[in-house]
C-alpha cells in the first residue's frame, strides 16, 4: 500500500498569510496527486489534480508543486474563505489513498 | 451538472451488513469510475473502493475481505456493501465520481472531482 504523510496536521495562520502545507507518499507516484479543500459538514471538494493542475472555478491564489514523493500546496495569501481541513490523496491504476489532512485555522 | 445522492439505512447492527447507493444524475456511472468513500466522526478520509466503466472493481485492502462495489446501469446507480460491521464502521459516507481515463495502456486522472453529500451510518445495537 501506498501511505500518505501531511504535514502539518494543524496550521495557524492569518488572513493574508502565505500557507504552504506538504505531503509524502511513501513511494513514488509521479505526478498523481489530488489536493482537496473539506469545511465542516460538507463534502470535500478538489482544488488540483496531477499535482499542480488548478480545477475549473478554484482560485488562482491555490497551487500546487512537486513529483515523485514530495509534493506541496501553497496558498498564496490566505483568505477568510481558506480556513478549512486540507487532504491530498495518491492515485495509482488500482487504489487511492487519503493523506490524514491539514486543519487550517485563524 | 452531474449530482449525486446517497441512500441507505442510518443505523446498522453490529454484525449485520451496511447497504448504500449512490443514484448519479446527468451522466451516465458507464461513462466513468465511482468511488465510495467514508469518514469517522472528527477523522480524515478513507478511500474505500471503486467501480470501473467496465464494471471492474478495486478495494482498500484494510476493507477488501467486507466490501463489494456493484452497479445498477439500468438505474444509473452503484452500492456499496459492507458486511459484519462494527461501531468501528460508522462514518459519513460519500460517493463521488473518480475521474480516471484510461485506454489500454494510456491513463490521466483528474480526481475526485464530484461528491454526494454524504450519509450518516450508525453501527450500534
């Protein structure tokens, strides 16, 4: 199986901030790596794809960088809409994993 | 847009067998990958398995002796099954499309990128 490791798991941060959260596979998945946003009581919703790929309608303040094991999404200047559980999540041809998430709070 | 709705029972005994669906709106569950997902209360989350637009499925391994993943393309439906549950299978549940391509030996993948709303299941006697 494929782990996946955030960090960290809780981040403080303030309106404005620059916000960079990371996450490790323990092998390597090349590109194939989702980011997703989660508020409370609401399903999750994805932000990027293949690891720096921005979905249709995500603000261009969200990115995403890196290949093989280490990956990051940055959040260039944090706004009050941002604070919320982070998750990445590997894709091979045969199974998903979740990372264990990044709580971003004020 | 494509929606999707999870149906099911609430509340479950343990021992018993979790039944889900999941009815998919504007798109066909042949054109593309479903996946069930769940999530603890005030934990992360946890991919459970998938259904291919062949009708091939995948699982978590922690979960691939108790789950099966099936379809209904008559009702544009896929269910998941979870036998001989305990309190430690309650979760929300999720259904989402997986957006995989794949032909042959070509593949990209966009992401989980359409999710029903969730439903609450309660493992308890």
């Amino acid at each position: 199986d494929i782990q996946m490791t955030q960090s960290p798991s809780t981040l403080s941060a303030s309106v404005g901030d620059r916000v960079t959260i990371t996450c490790r596979a323990s092998q390597s998945i090349s590109s194939w790596l989702a980011w997703y946003q989660q508020k409370p009581g609401k399903a999750p919703k994805v932000l990027i794809y293949k690891a720096s790929n921005l979905e249709s309608g995500v603000p261009s303040r969200f990115s995403g960088s890196g290949s093989g094991t280490e990956f990051t999404l940055t959040i260039s200047s944090l706004q009050p809409d941002d604070f919320a559980t982070y998750y990445c999540q590997q894709y091979n041809r045969y199974s998903r994993t979740f990372g264990q998430g990044t709580k971003v709070e004020i | 847009q494509v929606q999707l709705q999870e149906s099911g029972p609430g509340l479950v005994k343990p021992s018993e067998t979790l039944s889900l669906t999941c009815t998919v709106s504007s798109a066909s569950i042949s054109a593309y990958y479903w996946s069930w997902i769940r999530q603890p209360p005030g934990k992360g989350l946890e991919w459970i398995g998938y259904i291919s637009n062949s009708g091939s499925t995948n699982y978590n391994p922690s979960l691939q002796s108790r789950a099966t993943i099936s379809e209904d393309t008559s009702k544009n439906q896929f269910s998941l099954k979870l036998t001989s549950v305990t309190a430690a299978d309650t979760a929300v549940y999720y259904c989402a499309r997986d957006n995989e391509y794949s032909s042959g030996t070509d593949y990209y993948y966009y992401g989980m990128d359409v999710w029903g709303q969730g439903t609450t299941v309660i493992v308890s006697s």
